[in-house]
C-alpha cells in the first residue's frame, strides 16, 4: 500500500509507511503544539504527540477541531500503528 504525505500538499508517495514518516520529520518545518507549546515534527508525530500527550477535549479546545477531525486523526494514527515499525523510524531519525 503507497503512503503519501499530506503536508501543505506535497504528495511525495513512498512504498512503506517508515519512509513517509521520516520525510515528514526531516523535510517539513517543524510545528508548535497549540495545548503545550512544544516544538514537533509535523504530520504523523505531530498527530501522536497530541493525542497522546493531551486529552481529546484539550486537543478539540486547541485546534478548533471537530468530533469527525478526532475521529479522522484516531484512524489515521490506528492504521499506521498497525503496520509501522517504530523502532526503524527511530533509528532513521536518530541519524
């Protein structure tokens, strides 16, 4: 299954979810989290610092989002968790 980067419309499509996930850390700007302030990479490692780092409500409060945005961010997160090795993600960032 291609996994393509969502960011400001990039599009880059990779075959594994690992690749896709170290490009949005290494070469999208990196953002502020709105609940705490702390400085994180954006797409997927963005998404999994805030929601589990904060509650839904504080995330909903923060971003404006609505109960379809969680939802939609829940799944996303549930479908990469499933298939990605993380291990290998945090070895390629450590580089």
């Amino acid at each position: 299954m291609p996994w393509d980067c969502g960011i400001d419309g990039c599009g880059e499509t990779f075959d594994d979810v690992e690749p896709a996930i170290v490009h949005q850390a290494t070469e999208h700007e990196r953002r502020e989290c709105k609940v705490c302030g702390t400085i994180v990479p954006d797409g997927y490692l963005s998404i999994r610092h805030v929601f589990t780092e904060h509650s839904r409500a504080e995330y909903v409060r923060a971003y404006s989002a609505s109960s379809e945005d969680v939802r939609e961010r829940e799944d996303l997160l549930e479908e990469i968790e499933s298939v990605a090795d993380m291990e290998r993600i945090a070895t390629e960032l450590s580089r």
